[in-house]
C-alpha cells in the first residue's frame, strides 16, 4: 500500500468537485455548493496565480485534496495565501 501526493492537473477537476461536495454535505453546507469541473478548470489554468490544489492518491485511487487560493490580508497589508 502506498499514498502519492501529487499537484491537481486539468483532468483531475471532477475528483475534485467531489471531494470539496462531500465535504460541503458533511459540514451541512450542500444548498451552498454551484462549483462546476469548468469553474475548477479556470481556479487551476493560471499558472501565475496563488492557487491550487494537490491530490492524494492511496494505491492509485483518489484519497484526499487541498486547495489553497490568494487572499489579501488587510492587517498585513498584503496578498497571503
């Protein structure tokens, strides 16, 4: 058994529309969710932005993901992430 951990590539948006929409049905959040694979396809086609996600693969089946985003931080004046 083995985990991989991998950046999200174009073909990897349904995997991950999944995985963010069980996790908004287990916070209670599922009337909130409208993401679309085409939605995550632009959040990951811009290679200069600060965002992205990676994917875990455990014995080459999807296992979990992380996405993280530009934010501006008004204490600090600046663009975090």
């Amino acid at each position: 058994m083995s985990i991989k951990i991998r950046p999200a590539v174009a073909g990897d948006c349904p995997i991950l529309i999944d995985m963010v929409r069980a996790l908004a049905v287990h916070h209670g959040f599922e009337e909130s969710f409208f993401a679309t694979p085409a939605d995550y396809e632009r959040f990951l086609a811009d290679p200069h932005a600060l965002n992205g996600a990676l994917i875990a693969e455990w014995n080459g089946a999807p296992a979990g993901c992380a996405t993280w985003q530009r934010a501006y931080q008004t204490f600090l004046g600046r663009e975090t992430l």
